[in-house]
C-alpha cells in the first residue's frame, strides 16, 4: 500500500506513532487487506487525526498515524482487532519492525 495523499491534520500539538517495517514476502495478499482494514477501522477510533504510508519495492515502509493523545493511542493499541493484525504481523509478515511515538510540536508545509 503506497499512498500519495498527505495526512489534513490539525494544528498542533499531536502525536505521531511511526511505524517502520521490512515486509517478509509472505501473504502479500493477505497483508494488503489487513493495511486497508487497519485504516479503515482506525478512523473510527476516538483522537484519529489521519494516517500517511508508503512501502518501497524492496519491502520497507513508514506507516505514520496520527492521534490526539497518549490515551487515544492507547485504546487504539489495545483495540482487539487491531491487536489480532499485531501479532499476524509478528508471525508472519514483519521481518523487522521499529515503532516509534513522537509529540509534533510544530509543522510546516512547503510550496503548493
């Protein structure tokens, strides 16, 4: 899953959990639908701002979410469907994983 579209989020402050991976080549199918599940139940989630990913052809992405809260991330962390797609991914689909969550103090954009 490869997205162009930036994120339209607020001011800030706001948080960032920033997701980077190394995809196995297992169940590309499977993981596609699984990612579009993902963000498809996230936006229903309560402090859900917008999300941004992108994967390269060598099976490394950034997947970055963004949140209103540590309490908003929190729930969404222990949502139970998202914690099925979790351990999916451990099992199956992630080569290696770093999950990272950052306060956004400020933001810029650049020429339109």
């Amino acid at each position: 899953m490869t997205t162009t579209a930036f994120a339209s989020l607020p001011t800030p402050p706001y948080y960032a959990v920033i997701f980077s991976s190394l995809r196995t080549a297992t169940g590309p199918d499977e993981y596609a639908h699984m990612a579009e599940r993902m963000v498809e139940l996230a936006q229903h989630q309560p402090g859900f701002l917008g999300v941004e990913s992108t994967r390269g052809a060598d099976g490394f992405g950034i997947t970055v979410s963004y949140w209103t809260s540590l309490e908003a991330i929190a729930h969404w962390r222990a949502n139970a469907e998202h914690r099925v797609a979790q351990e999916t991914g451990k099992a199956q689909w992630y080569e290696h994983y770093k999950l990272r969550v950052a306060l956004v103090e400020r933001a810029y954009d650049g020429p339109k």
